[in-house]
C-alpha cells in the first residue's frame, strides 16, 4: 500500500507510512539528550517534523512510545503456543512461542534496541512499565499453556522461564557486537535454561 | 517503648505510635469505597485522624500506602539467604529466605491482606507497582544467590521460584479462610515448585 491520492478532509488521518517509526527515533533521541521527564510529547512530534495529533494517533502518550509492541507480541507468543505440536511438552510449546515472537525483532528495531534499553534503565517509572510488561508476557503464556491442558504450577513456571530466556535473549541481542538473530539466541537461553532448571537443586 | 513524655516542638515529629496502621486503613477504606484514583492524601489523613504532614512522614505518595514494606522485605529475603548453611543448595537458600521474610507477616497484617489485593488488583498503575515489587524481590534475591557463589543462571531461576512460591503464597495467606502462618504456606508452595520443576518437559 503506497501513499494514498485521496485529498483527506480536515482532521482525518493523511498517510504517514513512517511516522511511528520517526516518533519512534526522535522520542529515543530525546530521552537520551534531555531525560524521559523532561521530555515532552509535543517536542516529540516536532522532532519528527510531526504534529501533536499525528502523535496521538499512534501512541496514547510519550511512555507508550517504548512499550507499543506489546500487545502484538504477547498475541504472537500465546499463538506459537497455540500451534505448537500436539505432543510438544510445555516448554517444547515455550520454545514455540519465542520462535513465533521472533518475528518481529527484525534489522530495523535491533536498530533502536541499545537506546531503548538505556531509556527504560535510566528511569524508574519506565522500569516498572518494563516489570508489568514481562508480567504481562508470563500471563500470555501461563494462559496459552493452560488452554492446551497443562495444569496451573507447571504452566506459570515453563511461563515464566520462557520470560527469562526472552529478556535474556532481547539483551544479547541489543547488543549491535551480537551477530545472532534473535529466535537462534532466544533458543539458545531457552535450552540453556532447561539445562539450569535439570541441574537445580 | 510507649509515647514520649517529651513536648516536641513545634514542626517534629510527635509520637504517632499507631499512625501509619491508621493510615493504611484509612487508604484502604477509601480505595475500596471510592476507588484509588479519586482518593487524595488529605482525604486518606483526615480520615485516619491525622494531618498531612504525618502521612508524608511516613509515605511518599498515597500509591506507596501500599507498597510500603517492600525494603524490609527485600533485606530479609537476602539475609535468609545469606544466613543459610554453608552446604545450602540454590533452593534451599530460597527457603530460608521465604522462612524470613515471613517474619514480617503477622497477624495484624493478614487483617488487611484482602483489601490490598483488591485495591491493587483493581487499578493497572497499582498491577504495574505490584510487578514492579516481584521483580525487586527476584532481584534481591538473586543477588544474595550470586554473592554464595551461585553462578547466573541458576541465581535467577532459583530468585524467581523463590517470587512464584511467595505470591502464591501471599494470595493463599490473604485468604480468611486459610488457617495455615504465611510461613508454613511459603514452606508449601515452594515445595510445590520443586516437585513441578523436576517433572518439567
């Protein structure tokens, strides 16, 4: 879909193929020059050559910017689970979820991925949004699991360490020195992790 | 030690023995009757009895009311650990830090429980703050872990059993028909999660 040759009438979106892209990028920029609480949403969108309302249409505020994914990605991680196998044993099927949820760490968010992992650090109130957003990726998961008919324990705990493999996965590959795509290093954490969890005691 | 016979004056503390217990109520009444985001200090004050500049000697915020504890409970946890025998294994060292930190929940606490998982379970910012407190206790934890020699992985992996084993047990504890210490259902929970790590596929 290209831009659009229709004359939008007043107060209608017009067709901005990047403009979440480049609120995206000024917002990051911005928070790394001048702090998260002294930034705020109208000089996003002036930094991105953006109104206020063209803002608005993409993110409900200047914290949601950092945390927009979200909501996709705990739909591709409960369908990967979904779709795993029918023999595939709970962290088999969390293995499948982290590969599902690899489709969208492509080149262009690795991109962003180091300042984005500094905003969130730098500042408390976004580390809490971060907490809840690991939470909420558990609840996916622990709810996808009990669907195919693992019980309450074993799926919170399979739930919750594919979260660890995927934190642990989204930080190595933050790093632009890592050559690895992200689902071969969320499976490497995840098997790794099934190593740890054997050897526990 | 009882109130102090001493006239402070004026703009000390006064001796408040049982301030911040009547301020916590106070809050809880008024979150549950009229919901938290239409509570303000100065409400949470005169209902408790008191002057807003008591509540602000003991809280930040009226959101902190309910996340007050989380320091003490953070030190416990890792001096649990610390304190473990030397021959501890990861898990157990997380037990003993369970065993800890349930000095902190006594009888008076347990009276409140219900309303403070309401409050928080009806508000999203209160949900986040509350993973945000999870998160702090797998980190203490895992920290405490690492400094016994405990490498990485298995420090996190224990850290985080050790946050499952403690909510299920806390929801378990706040329930008024449950006649079992927080302590014992700590002991059980974790228990539960060791047997169900061992079985995990």
């Amino acid at each position: 879909m290209g831009p659009s040759p229709i004359a939008y009438p007043e107060g209608m979106a017009r067709w901005e193929p990047d403009a979440r892209d480049r609120l995206l990028r000024a917002a990051l920029d911005l928070f790394a020059e001048q702090g998260y609480d002294d930034t705020t949403v109208i000089q996003i969108a002036q930094r991105a050559g953006l109104t206020k309302s063209t803002f608005f249409r993409h993110f409900r505020d200047k914290r949601e910017v950092l945390f927009g994914g979200q909501d996709t990605l705990n739909g591709l991680l409960a369908e990967g689970i979904a779709n795993a196998p029918d023999g595939a044993t709970p962290l088999d099927a969390v293995a499948a979820a982290l590969a599902a949820a690899a489709a969208i760490f492509i080149p262009a968010r690795r991109d962003y991925a180091p300042a984005l992992l500094a905003a969130i650090a730098a500042n408390s109130e976004l580390r809490e949004r971060e907490a809840l957003k690991y939470t909420g990726f558990a609840e996916a998961m622990t709810e996808a699991l009990r669907r195919r008919g693992v019980p309450d324990r074993p799926a919170s705990v399979a739930a919750w360490l594919g979260v660890l493999a995927f934190g642990d996965a989204y930080s190595r590959w933050a790093d632009p020195a890592n050559p690895h795509e992200f689902g071969e290093l969320a499976r490497q954490a995840l098997q790794e992790l099934r190593t740890t969890v054997a050897e526990l005691r």
